[in-house]
C-alpha cells in the first residue's frame, strides 16, 4: 500500500515541481504571471517533496526494506534544497523567480534521479 503510493507520488512531486519552477521562470519575464497561484502551486509543489520523503521513511522502517544505496541521499538532498531556496528568497528578492523557477527544475531533476536510482 505505502510503496505504492510512494511511487505513486513521486510522480506528483516530480511533475509538480516541474511545473512551478516552469511557470515561475516565465513569471520572470511575464508580468501578467505574477499571481498568488503561483506561490500556492510552489508551496504545495515543495510540500509533495517532504510527503515523499516520510512515505519513504515509514515504508522503510515499518517494511524493513532496503532502498537502493542513493535514493534516499535524493530524497534527503531534495529537503536541504526546498530549505536552501527558501532561506535565499530575501537575499534573492529582485530575482525571487529565478530563484523559485530553476529550484523547481532542480528539485524536479533530483526527483527523477531519485526514481531512476529507486528502479535498478
């Protein structure tokens, strides 16, 4: 049940995070994108990443699994990275949607990494 939601949910996290640094990098040059929405989706993008993470945690301690070597080191990175964006967004704050935009393409990178790994 978990390890199929898990996977399941990866594809939310992957896909949404995709999305929002997408929009948010055409938010940087599209006035007309500059909306709340976009900062709800972003939320609720990065939110999907520590979901995964404790189904992931709770999937393995409660199954006694073993996870391949790296996949948890993505899933654990893709936290640090939600923090380090989010820690940067006032030092950054003429360049907000760079910052939002190419985090989401990264957390979006290292949740296909993730997956990738999680399959051999």
């Amino acid at each position: 049940m978990i390890s199929g939601l898990h996977a399941n949910w990866a594809w939310v996290v992957i896909v949404g995070n995709g999305l929002a640094g997408a929009w948010a990098l055409a938010a940087h040059k599209v006035v007309s994108l500059r909306t709340r929405a976009l900062w709800w989706f972003t939320g609720l993008a990065q939110v999907a990443v520590f979901v995964q993470v404790i189904l992931g945690v709770v999937m393995v301690s409660r199954d006694k699994l073993e996870f391949p070597q790296f996949h948890a080191f993505y899933g654990f990175v893709s936290i640090i990275a939600v923090a380090v964006i989010y820690s940067y967004r006032m030092q950054l704050k003429g360049r907000t949607y760079l910052l939002y935009g190419f985090g989401g393409l990264f957390l979006m990178g290292l949740g296909i990494r993730a997956m990738l790994v999680g399959m051999g």
